[in-house]
C-alpha cells in the first residue's frame, strides 16, 4: 500500500522536510533580564534556535513529525487506500501551523436533487505550535460544483483537542475506524437538508440569528445561491452559504456614504488558514445549536425518513 509518508516524500517533499522540523519544549526561566515566576515553556526550532511560541505550564507539544507518521500509521492500520486521492500540506513559514488535507477521488456523493452537485470526501488533520489552532483530525466534504467549497468539516468523533496533557494521538488516529460510517452518515445529512423548503423571511431570519454584523449579512446574501429568489430556498442553500462563508476569506467592505447599504466583496488580508479555522467554529455552533436551524432540519429528517 502507497503509504501517506511515501507519497509526501515523492510529491511534496519541501513541505515534508519544513514539517520534519525539529522542535523542543525550553523552560524559560528569565525574560530580558527577569527571573520568570510563573512557568512558561518556549517551542523552539532546533534548526535555527528560534522561538515559535511561548506558552504556560500545561501546553503538551505534539511534533508535526509525530502526527504525520502516526495518521500514516493509523490510514494503512484500518485499510485506507491513497492510491485515487489528492493530498495537500500547508505549513506556515514559521511552523504556527500545520494542515494536512486529503480528497478521495474515489468517494463521492451525488445529490439527488442535482446529479451535477458532487460531492467528493476527504479527511484533514489540523494542528499548531503557538496554539491558535487547536488539533483536529475531521472529516471535509469539497463541493466540486463551486471552486474551493468546503462542506461539512466535523471532528471525527472525539478528536478535537487543545494542546494540554490530555491530548493522546493514538487515541484520535483510531477514530478513523468510523472512516466509511462518517461518509455515509453525512451523505444522508446532505440529503436532509435539501429537502427542507425555505421562503426568503425564514432565510433572512436564519442569517440574522447567524450574525448582527451588516457586512457579514451582505456576504451572506450575496453568497447564497438563489439570491435572485430566495422563495425557492433550501436549507441546503442556507448551509452552503455558511460553509462559503467560512471556507472563501472573503469579506464585505461598505464603500460609499455612510448607511448606504452600499458594499463590495474583496479577499480578507487575514491568514487564510486561521481565518477559515475561526469561521467555520462560528458556524459550527450556530448548526449545532441554533433552535431555528435544528426546528427545520428536524422537519427534514421526518420528510427524509418517509421517502
């Protein structure tokens, strides 16, 4: 089997070797010239003795060396091929963070409502030195009928962790025993959502529960796709234009007199990674516990479950 490691040695190997870093955890007992009292810990690059981050006394560093190998470890232990996959490493410059993704060419979901909408499966796993991003190892959908639409990030299962003691990668990495579980259940959450019909009040109105920011309600409504008649709204179309919004780093920027309404959307100047990382937690607890939101989707399941 064509393992993960093999693969980024071949096709991505400046990447793997800025990855394979070496790093250790310093105790930082003065800061210019002062005796520190409280503990604080530096993650130093060993390869140019600079600091990465500093942090407090619980932060557990976990190598970007440590979680590569072991995820390749963990995809040949539970038999999932590489071989019609499509894999991407980004690093920061200064090893921040690290974000693995990789697409399955082979796995895909066909919407039922629209043959054309396709919807390919993948994982990610995610982690940081200076803990801006906390460790994840989720599954993503990309939704091939619009250029870089990510769907449906989720932790698999319980592997959403901060970088304390209490993170344990064995212990993430065998989530992945739930691999072809977690592609078929949000397939059929895909299929829900779709047939949960919307007029335009009930999607402004979910916008707005959404968001209070006048710049974020026009990105919004710009980005959902029945803009042109949003009587004929899905909470499908509602779930898309949130992950467009977490996943594009776009922003709307008002120009014009002030309280025009007048806006133009540009690409935000915040780090991508990190932007995308923040925004989809916002809507990860909006989906997750907006009562209107589950009120419709619950209504979809009955409507999914009949047919």
């Amino acid at each position: 089997m064509n393992t993960l490691i093999n693969i980024l040695k071949k096709n991505h190997s400046s990447d793997l070797d800025h990855a394979m870093t070496p790093v250790k955890l310093i105790d930082v007992k003065t800061q210019n010239n002062f005796t520190v009292n409280n503990p604080k810990y530096m993650v130093a690059n060993l390869n140019n003795n600079t600091e990465i981050a500093t942090h407090g006394k619980d932060y557990n560093l976990i190598p970007y060396e440590k979680i590569l190998f072991g995820l390749s470890t963990a995809l040949n232990q539970y038999g999932i091929d590489l071989n019609k996959s499509t894999i991407n490493l980004d690093l920061h410059p200064n090893l921040n963070y690290m974000r693995l993704r990789v697409l399955f060419d082979n796995l895909t979901h066909v919407m039922k409502y629209n043959p054309k909408d396709t919807l390919k499966f993948g994982i990610e796993v995610i982690s940081s030195y200076d803990a801006s991003i906390v460790f994840q190892l989720r599954t993503i959908f990309l939704r091939l009928i619009c250029s870089n639409g990510m769907k449906a990030i989720r932790p698999l299962q319980a592997t959403e962790k901060k970088h304390t003691k209490g993170l344990i990668l064995d212990d993430a990495f065998n989530q992945l025993k739930y691999f072809e579980a977690n592609f078929k259940n949000i397939s059929n959450e895909f299929e829900v959502l779709s047939k949960v019909k919307l007029d335009a009040s009930q999607v402004t109105d979910l916008f707005k529960q959404f968001s209070k920011s006048d710049n974020v309600l026009y990105l919004l409504n710009e980005l959902i796709e029945t803009k042109n008649n949003k009587n004929k709204s899905t909470l499908y179309d509602v779930y898309n234009a949130l992950t467009n919004y977490s996943s594009h780093n776009q922003r709307a920027i008002a120009v014009g007199k002030r309280n025009h309404g007048l806006y133009e959307i540009s690409n935000s100047k915040t780090d991508a990674i990190k932007s995308t990382e923040a925004r989809e937690l916002e809507v990860k607890n909006f989906i997750e516990n907006n009562k209107q939101f589950l009120y419709f989707y619950g209504h979809g399941v009955e409507r999914y479950l009949k047919q």
